[in-house]
C-alpha cells in the first residue's frame, strides 16, 4: 500500500493518495471520510478560461479527484482508484477566489461505486454537478 500524503493535515489525509496532476493544479484535500470528500482549488491566472472563470477541465479534474477520494473513504482503504465514467453538467462560471468540491459514493459493491459531485464557488453558488463510476484495484505485489 502507497504511504499517505503526509504533508495533508486534513481529516482522512491516510486516504489521500499523491497525485501529481492534481497536485500540480492546485487540488488539497480539505476531508475525507465515510461519506464524503472535500477538495478545494484557489484560483490562479494560468487555470483560467477566457472568460476569467476556472476552465471546465480544471473543474472535471477536481471532480474526478474528489470522488475517487470519496471512494477510498467510503471503504476505508487507501487504494487505487480508477474512473470507469463521468459525466459532467455545467451551470455557472465562477468567479471567486476558491472553488470547492464535495464527492459522496451514493452506491457500492466489492469493487465498484457510484458517486457524484458538485463544484461550488465561495458563495455557495452551484457551478458544475457530475455523476461518475469507479473502480477499486487490487494493489500489485512487488
């Protein structure tokens, strides 16, 4: 099992695994538990659209991670993850300071859950809702 990110200081941090894509945009982990999983995203030029709103992609990747980590929460194992589908729908750009992300499993078997997520800006403001399917994967033995 991969060691959690420990430099996350956040409620369900050993259920955080490193993702460095997510990393490299910004996405921190904010809590993970039993039934939910919080992200956030500040909001910097370079993730912006020509709009001066988060792009759309930004805001998928942060759904994407939220629900996987609601996911691992929802078993209590810090395991690999994979998305089998999303689907995504856009209601309003933002244009505050922080985006947030919540993912809640709504269903689960052995090894596949369906989830959903919002993506909301500081006002409470719904901006993107998703629905997605994933995949829990055994850990490889070395």
């Amino acid at each position: 099992m991969q060691a959690p990110a420990a430099k996350h200081d956040v409620p369900g941090a050993e259920f955080w695994r490193p993702l460095p894509f997510a990393e490299h945009l910004g996405i921190r982990p904010i809590e993970i538990t039993e039934a939910h999983a919080v992200v956030e995203l500040r909001r910097r030029p370079e993730l912006l659209n020509s709009w001066g709103a988060p792009h759309g992609g930004v805001i998928m990747t942060m759904l994407d991670v939220v629900m996987s980590m609601a996911v691992r929460g929802h078993y209590q194992a810090n395991t690999v993850v994979i998305t089998i589908d999303m689907s995504v729908g856009f209601m309003n750009a933002s244009r505050s300071d922080v985006v947030r992300a919540e993912g809640r499993v709504l269903h689960a078997g052995e090894s596949t859950a369906f989830c959903e997520g919002e993506a909301r800006d500081e006002s409470g403001l719904l901006l993107t809702k998703a629905i997605g399917t994933f995949k829990r994967i055994a850990e490889r033995k070395p």
